[in-house]
C-alpha cells in the first residue's frame, strides 16, 4: 500500500470518527440544556443509533454491494448527512429535532462498514495493515472531544448556559461535508456482489448464523451480549449530561481519557487472552462495568473527583475486554462459512436490539430520578445499570464453561 493511500485511508477514518465523537458524546447534554427534552425524548434520540444499525445492513447489502462503489456510496451519505447535521443546527424544538437525527444516523450507521470495506479492499494482509489505520479513527474521536471541550469551552457552564452546545452540530456538519467531497478522491471499491444475484435477507441480518446458538457456551455468550448492553447505553446517554449537571469542569475533553484507555487496553488485549483465557477476560470487562459505575454513584466533582476519572479511565477494560473479545470468540465460533454472518448477528443483537432496550430503559431510569428541573438522583441512577452489570456477570460465570479461544 502505497504512503498516499495510507494517508487517504488514515484520514478517512479520522474524519469518520471525528464527527461521531463531535456530536454524540454531547448530545444528552445539549437536549437537556438546549431542547428541555425528557429521559424518555433522550432514549428516542439515542435510540437513532440503534435504529440506524438495524437499518444499515440492508443499505450495504442491497445498494453497496451490488450497484455503486463503496466510495461514492460513502461521499454521498456524508454529503446528505451534513445538510441533516445543519438542520439540527438549526432546530430549537425535540419534535423537530427528532425527524432529523434518526434520518442522519440511519445514514451514518451503514458509513461504518464503507469506510472498513475501503481500507480492506486497499491491503494485502488487513491484521497487520488495518489497526494502524482505524487508530487514527479513535484519534478523532479524541480531537474531536478535545476541541469540544478546550478550544471552544462549548461545554463550560457559560457556553451551556448561552446555547452554544448547539455549535457541534455545525462543526460535524462542516467535517461531514468535507469528508463527503474527499470520499470522490479515495480509491476505487467495486460491487462486491454481482447485482444479478438473488438478494437474502437472512445472509444481510446474519440470520444464518443463528444455528451456532444451538452451542450453548456461544448461546449464552449471546445472552450476555445483549444485557450487557443495557448497562453501556447509560454511559453513551447520561455520562455527559451527569458529569456537567454535577459541576465538572470541562467534562467531553475529559471522557477522551476513555478513548485514550481504549487504545492502550486494546494492546493489552492479547496478553490478557494469553495469561487468563477468554472467560476470565470477558468477565473482567463486565465487572469493570459494575465498578464504573459505583464510582459514578458515589463520586462527585469535588474531593472525590478521582473516583469520576477513574471510571471514565475504565472504558478501554469495559469496552475493549467484553466487545473486543467477543467479535474474536464469535469470529472463532463461526468457522469460515458463517464468519460474516456471525459478526453480523452479534452487531443486530447489541448495537440494535440490546441498545434500543438499553437506551429505553435508561431513559425510563433518569425521568423517574428527576427531583426538580435539570437535577437528578444520579446515585439511584447510576447504581441500576452497576447492579444490573454485576447480575449479568453472574450469569455468564455461572453458566458459561471455559473452552480455548485463539487470538490472532
């Protein structure tokens, strides 16, 4: 791969990522703060993510892989994607708000399977080629949190107090808009599929690979996967708006210490697997939900702030040991004939079904948490998804025997 094309693809991915982080990890608090919006009218909103992963795969496997190249398919998302990004921009009513961020996340979602397939149709061996790429996507997640928080102080008591939250929204619509023009430059990625080719919705969702739930280690895997995700859609939903409702300075430059954590833990993922085995790794990953968050439950932005760092600080063990490890025990599970389907189904379940209930649940939790306008019991709140996270580790020790899973 030539210097060029590692810099096309590089950049691709941090652009991609970049407008994720520049938006999202926030959006609790600017519907709080900006759209008076309820716990439940959050859930709606992050439900768009949920929603946008159920729908992309009949975006790639019906019009991506057949008809357009994967590039131009990726430019013109991101180009329809910023003019969504600019109308929300805009908007000063949840009613309005809402059309328009589920019609940009179930644009996004398919994106993240364009910008993988790109990179991979571009490499000659993807497990050594690949992290050094997609790093530079995390790389934008944190620049993106770090502008955010630093540079623009968007998320100081003072701009979340003028409005001026809503001014993310105009900068991911610039960078989306930007890499909508750059995809037309980046190298050419055919139809997979020939478009003459009988469609099947089982093989889009990775309903195929329903069968290995006949195994009952993968089965409750499976299980696991899908509860465990409940506890995670508190973090993508009310970390940001606890941490600013409490006072703390700075709070989405200081959740990139999570992405930074992730980065390093993903490292560390292949010794772990080695030393401990796969249960033990994935069960470490469920506890470090449970301890996450206590710290948030009993922490504060005072004399215990540190508490608050740390659990931030656990999200590369919470995300990398359970999510990480799981696409390579499903990948080894799978066998070659359904190892595309498998990753498929685990993507349906979690980032689909699991985080829509998640993402529901949640926002059932917050309302009924609310003691007056614009504050809650965040320890009644936080020690729901801890407990729940703890339950789900118990099934999984209980019932889940321990067999040998290679990392490759």
């Amino acid at each position: 791969m030539s210097t060029k094309i590692k810099f096309q693809l590089s950049f691709m991915m941090f652009l991609e990522f970049f407008i994720w982080g520049g938006w999202f990890v926030t959006l609790g608090t600017f519907l709080g703060n900006n759209l008076n919006a309820t716990g439940g009218e959050m859930a709606q909103a992050f439900s768009t993510q949920s929603w946008g992963a159920i729908i992309a795969p009949f975006i790639i496997g019906l019009i991506a892989d057949r008809y357009f190249n994967a590039e131009r398919i990726l430019g013109v998302l991101h180009l329809v994607g910023a003019l969504l990004m600019y109308q929300m921009y805009q908007t000063t009513d949840f009613s309005v708000f809402y059309p328009y961020v589920l019609g940009y996340m179930i644009l996004y979602m398919p994106t993240l399977a364009l910008v993988n397939s790109i990179s991979f149709n571009q490499m000659k061996d993807p497990a050594k080629e690949f992290s050094p790429i997609r790093v530079f996507g995390t790389i934008g997640w944190i620049v993106a949190g770090l502008v955010i928080s630093y540079l623009f102080l968007w998320d100081s008591p003072e701009g979340i107090q003028s409005g001026m939250l809503k001014n993310t929204f105009l900068m991911v619509a610039l960078a989306s808009a930007v890499l909508g023009i750059f995809s037309f430059t980046l190298p050419k990625t055919p139809p997979r599929v020939d478009k003459t080719e009988k469609v099947r919705i089982s093989e889009m969702l990775g309903l195929d690979a329903l069968k290995l739930l006949k195994d009952k280690n993968f089965l409750i895997f499976f299980i696991s996967s899908v509860l465990i995700c409940i506890p995670l859609a508190f973090y993508y939903q009310n970390a940001n708006p606890f941490l600013s409702e409490i006072g703390m300075a700075n709070p989405t430059g200081k959740m990139t210490i999570g992405q930074l954590s992730e980065v390093l833990f993903m490292l560390l993922l292949p010794y772990f697997f080695t030393k401990f085995g796969f249960k033990k790794t994935i069960m470490a990953g469920m506890l470090a939900w449970t301890i996450r968050y206590l710290l948030f439950a009993y922490g504060n932005a005072g004399d215990m702030a540190v508490m608050l760092l740390i659990g931030i600080a656990l999200h590369g063990i919470c995300y990398d040991f359970f999510f990480v490890s799981g696409q390579i025990y499903t990948d080894s599970k799978a066998g070659h004939k359904y190892k595309s389907a498998a990753q498929g189904l685990i993507t349906l379940a979690t980032y689909g079904v699991g985080m829509l209930i998640g993402f529901w649940v949640a926002g059932q939790i917050t309302d009924a948490n609310l003691i007056n306008e614009n504050q809650h019991n965040w320890m009644n709140i936080w020690r729901f998804p801890a407990f729940f996270a703890l339950g789900v580790a118990a099934i999984f020790m209980l019932f889940f025997k321990n067999e040998n899973v290679s990392y490759k």
